[in-house]
C-alpha cells in the first residue's frame, strides 16, 4: 500500500489530504455545534470554531503539550480580558488603548507571519470577552467558563475527527504559512485603528449578537487580506465571505422546515463541507474559505443561540452587518495600507 502511495503525484497526494482534513472539519464542526445546542450553551459556536482552527492549522492533530498550552492561553487570555473589563470598563479611554495595544500586539505577529491559528484565537477572545462584559452583565460572570468549555470541547472534537479520520503515517505539511509583512509596524497599526473602530462603535450598541458578528467578521477579513493581488482577487474575497453569511441565512431557514437536531447535524456537515474543504487546501487562498466557514459558524450559531435578543434580528440584518463589515474592512485596509501592499512580494503568486 505504501508503495502505491509513493507513486501518486504530489498534486494527488495533496488533494488527498485536503480531502482528510476537509472530512475532520466537516464532521468536527457538525458534531459540535450539535451538541452545542443540545445542551444549551450560550455561546454555541465557540468550540466548533475553536476546533476548526486546531484541525485546520494542521494535518496533525496538536499533542498534548500544544493542546495544554493553547487551553491554557486562551483560559488565561479570558481571564486577563474580563479582569480588564472589569476594571477599565467605566474609564472608556484607558480601557480602549489598552485594548488597542493587545490588538497591535496580535497584529504585529500576524504581519511577521507568526502565531497561527492561536493568534486569530485569541483575537477572538480578546473581542469577545470585552463586549459581553460591557454589554450583558449577566453573561459576563459566566464568561470563563463558556470560554473554558469551549476550549475543552474544540480539543475533544479535534482529537475526535483524527479519530475517525486519521493520517496516515509520513509528512503532512500543516497549514500555509502567511508571508512577513515589509513593514509589519504600519500594517500592525492600520489593522488596530480599523478593528478598535468597529469595537468601539459596538461597545456603544446594546445587540450583544450584532456587536459580536461585526469585529469577528474585521478581525477575520484583516487576516485574509494578504491575498490580495488585484481587483479580481479582491472581487472573489468579498463575495466568498458574503457567501458564508449567505447560506447561513439559508441552512437556518431549511432548519425552519424540520427543527430537531439530527436534521441540523446534516445540515451544518454539508455546508462545512462545502466550506471547510476549501479551506484545507495547501493554497494561500484556503484562508478565505476558512474565513467564510467563521462567517457561517458565527451566524447560524447566533440563530439557534440562547443569547439574549438574538432571535431578535433576522438574517438579512445579520448579513447586512456582515456585508457591511467585510467592505469596511477592505476600504479602510486599502486606504491605509495600500504602500504595503506594494512593496510586499507579489509571490502570492
């Protein structure tokens, strides 16, 4: 069998793996938010999303030593945030510098091509935490320990999907490194004015789900920009990401048809299929699928959520939102990193 193997192109090779990862994605995000909503959280795409991130990182699932770390940062990285809150959250100023200094900390590591997976985590985090203590008091003292289940069950699912799809034995390349920034110091700026911008303007909006469907959506555009090589490029990142926010809307209206759980377990499989398995490719390009599998994960996740007012906002608000934050994001990155763009090599390819 291994001599098989050997003769398969490298072209095939990969498409195998993409295959494998894009099943461990599939089958991981279905089972959790699944199981998510079966016994009431809050928050239900949390450890779906997490568990996308660790699966999509690599083809290897993290040991145990990088499984304890990441819990164990995105834990600290809550706690750190809601003591923060809780501390600045009547001084406005003080508590939104400081939070622009945690962004930039997070971006500067993004423009040298560092961090990962863990980065845009605890971007996730450090969104998501503030808002909920800002804006729903009563979710606020439960926040560490949504933030801790949803790191236990983001590990389980991950380990669960190489489980039931495993790797086989040899290389398996993890995910596609982004390049280094030229000047990661101006991009690292440009990207906090625009995501504390969008923070800002929430924090000062009582819709705990529309305030944290508009900065994930920023923080996840911001980190699919460096694809960008021209309009056309540009065309198609702006209309995969719609798209996630898109069939969002209509995964929950088929839901609509025959609510129970095995019915939504299908439903969430296929679309994270579709989605998930372009974003296991070996290409640049993967991060914007993957992207749009968050734009998903967040608004259908917000559609069957316990969250308070929610259900309130129908999609094609929600999508506005979305629509609204992805052009925003892109106009303001090309506004004020466009030199960056210039002079980083065009090996994107």
């Amino acid at each position: 069998m291994s001599g098989s193997a050997d003769q398969l192109s490298p072209t095939a090779l990969a498409l195998a793996r993409q295959r494998r990862k894009g099943w461990r994605v599939a089958i991981a995000v279905s089972i959790g938010l699944t199981f998510a909503v079966w016994i009431g959280a809050i928050i239900p795409f949390l450890g779906p999303l997490f568990a996308a991130q660790f699966l999509l990182s690599s083809s290897r699932p993290l040991g145990l030593g990088q499984t304890l770390g990441a819990a164990i940062l995105i834990f600290v990285a809550g706690m750190f945030f809601m003591l923060l809150t809780t501390i600045f959250s009547d001084r406005h100023i003080a508590f939104l510098l400081l939070l622009g200094l945690i962004y930039f900390l997070c971006f500067f590591m993004q423009a040298l091509g560092k961090g990962g997976a863990a980065i845009f985590l605890i971007l996730i985090v450090a969104i998501i935490v503030p808002l909920i203590g800002v804006l729903n008091t009563e979710l606020a003292g439960s926040i560490l320990s949504i933030l801790t289940t949803a790191v236990v069950t983001g590990t389980i699912l991950m380990w669960l999907a190489h489980l039931l799809v495993p790797e086989p034995a040899g290389e398996a390349p993890g995910a596609v490194e982004a390049p280094a920034s030229s000047n990661p110091y101006w991009k690292a700026s440009a990207n906090t004015a625009i995501l504390l911008i969008a923070v800002t303007v929430c924090m000062v909006n009582d819709q705990l789900a529309s305030a944290m469907v508009i900065p994930i959506t920023v923080a996840s555009m911001l980190g699919q920009l460096d694809i960008v090589a021209s309009r056309g490029t540009a065309f198609g990142l702006i209309i995969v990401n719609v798209l996630g926010g898109v069939i969002a809307s209509v995964a929950f209206a088929i839901l609509d048809l025959r609510p129970n759980l095995f019915f939504m377990a299908v439903i969430v499989l296929v679309v994270a299929l579709l989605l998930g398995g372009r974003a296991a490719a070996e290409t640049k390009e993967a991060k914007v699928f993957a992207g749009a599998l968050t734009t998903f994960l967040i608004l259908f996740g917000l559609g069957v959520s316990p969250i308070p007012g929610s259900a309130a906002e129908s999609f094609s608000t929600r999508i506005i939102y979305v629509t609204g934050a992805i052009m925003y994001a892109f106009l303001l990155a090309a506004l004020l990193w466009p030199r960056a763009r210039r002079t980083e090599p065009a090996g994107a390819g």
